[in-house]
C-alpha cells in the first residue's frame, strides 16, 4: 500500500482543521462551508477513508506512527466479509429516503 508523504498529510491536516475552525466560527458563510468540504474531502482521499472525520483520525495517527506501524494499525481493523474468501457477495446497507 503507497502511503502519502507525512509533510502533505500534516499541511491538509493543519489547513482541514484551520478551515473547521473558520467554518465553526461562520456556519451560515456558504464560501467558508465549500472551502472546508473540499478540504475534507481531499483529506479523505489522501487517507483512503469515507468520511472527514475518519480521514482526519487516520491522519493524525498516521502523523503519530511509523509507516509500519500505520499499516499495521490498518490491517488490524475488522473488515466487512470479503468475495475472494468465498462467503458471496458483500452486503451493503440500503438507504431510502422519505418520499422517494
């Protein structure tokens, strides 16, 4: 697995929660939310995870850790029931929304 360089990783982590603090300060300012999701959103996929919150926890422990240490952090993690170890087909959880 490639691991980004942890000088990119601390630099969006610092701008993710500089742009969460601006964001905080002014929920209603629709430029400031953009930013802030955008940024989010890169962080996540900088650390491979779904949601900002995660991908800013992963940074952080990534920031904390050696590289091997990460990923072996990583792989320790339960994972959902795989379609190579033969059990079928992963299930997925399916949303609906009022009115739809």
């Amino acid at each position: 697995m490639l691991l980004p360089a942890k000088a990119e990783v601390a630099r969006l982590l610092r701008r993710y929660r500089a742009w969460e603090r601006a964001m905080l300060a002014a929920p209603s300012d629709r430029t400031v939310r953009a930013t802030f999701e955008d940024t989010g959103y890169t962080l996540c996929v900088l650390m491979g995870k779904r949601c900002a919150r995660e991908a800013a926890d992963a940074a952080e422990q990534y920031l904390r850790d050696t590289p091997s240490a990460y990923l072996l952090k990583q792989e320790e993690r339960p994972r959902t029931v795989s379609v190579a170890a033969g059990q079928g087909r992963p299930r997925t959880r399916r949303r609906f929304h009022a009115g739809r």
